[in-house]
C-alpha cells in the first residue's frame, strides 16, 4: 500500500510517468481493502478538522 500510495503521488507531480503498467499498479492497490480503508480513514481526519 505504501508504495501504490507513493507512486500515485508521484505521478501526479509529474516523477513518475503515467504508464499503462504503472496506473493499473496504482489501481490495484487502491482497490486493497486496507487502502480502502485508509483512505477512510483519512477523509474522516479531513472531515474532522473542517
């Protein structure tokens, strides 16, 4: 998770470019349970701090 988490980041600064093989690596674990779950996790922390 933390590196699908890094490359998404990555391609969206232009660091990485936006391969076929890389973007559904990214989707890949984006689709994981636990990154699913982070995210959540996330946008509720978001949510709480306005």
């Amino acid at each position: 998770i933390l590196w699908g988490s890094s490359l998404g980041w990555a391609t969206m600064f232009k660091l990485v470019p936006e391969l076929p093989e890389v973007m559904a690596y990214i989707d890949r674990v984006g689709s994981r349970p636990a990154a699913r779950r982070s995210a959540e996790a996330d946008a509720a922390l978001a949510a709480a701090q306005g």
